[in-house]
C-alpha cells in the first residue's frame, strides 16, 4: 500500500483537488487550504465564503466552478508550489471567486517553524554566542 509521504507534494496536491472536485463544482467563492506537515498534506478542505442570506432563507448557487476552470484551478495550485521554499510545515490557501465568468484564484503560503525543534538541531552555545553580539 502508498503511504502520503512516500508521494511527492505535486501528487498529494493533485489528489486534493480531486477529492474537492465535487464540492467545487457547486461553489463560486471560497477558499481551498492544504495543511503541510513534514512535506504531507494532512488536513484540508474549503471554507466557503458566507452564503447569501435573504428574505428569512438562503438562496442557493446555481452555477459553481467549471470542470475547464477546476483544471486551471488545480494547475495554478501546482505552479503556486514553485513558490514553496525550504519550509516543510506550514498551510497554502487558495482563494477563489468566478468574477464576469472568468476564475480569479490568489494564493497564500505560510510556514511554520518550531522553536522547540530549533533548539535541538543547533548548538545551544551557536545561538548564545549570536544574540550575545547581537545585544552587546
């Protein structure tokens, strides 16, 4: 059996979007998030901009993202991982609006570090001696 981490981060990316791509196609706002831990793809989904509410009711979507526009959608997600650095923890967000019929997509990566792990990778004294000349 595949394990996610033994797949590259492209392929977990495109396995998300695949998974999605039923909800997506009933949305035309929202935002896609990829939580990366250890360069795996753990938690994601979407959270879907708030529902417009009218009358005492909902109304409903009637046209979401295209299968042509889901394709761009989840090559611009690929591409956007070029932008990925050095980081291994961290979460990409995506968000994503049909606007006069195009789809519009701005991508957000943040990385995480872990002090505590820091600290045990580097000498102790390295860091020391450094903030010493740095407050000296």
């Amino acid at each position: 059996m595949l394990k996610t981490e033994q797949l590259s981060l492209a392929r977990q990316m495109d396995l998300v979007f695949r998974e999605l791509q039923e909800e997506l196609s009933g949305l035309s706002s929202g935002t896609v998030f990829v939580q990366i831990r250890n360069n795996t793809i753990g938690k994601f989904g979407i959270r879907h901009h708030p529902l417009a509410g009218r009358g005492g009711g909902f109304t409903e979507v009637k046209e979401g993202i295209t299968e042509s526009q889901q394709s761009s959608f989840r090559l611009m997600a690929l591409e956007s991982l070029k932008y990925k650095r050095r980081w291994t923890h961290g979460e990409i967000s995506y968000e994503f609006a049909i606007r006069q019929g195009k789809l519009i997509v701005d991508a957000t990566l943040e990385s995480n570090y872990n002090m505590a792990n820091l600290m045990i990778r580097s000498p102790r004294n390295a860091y020391a001696e450094s903030a010493d000349q740095f407050l000296s």
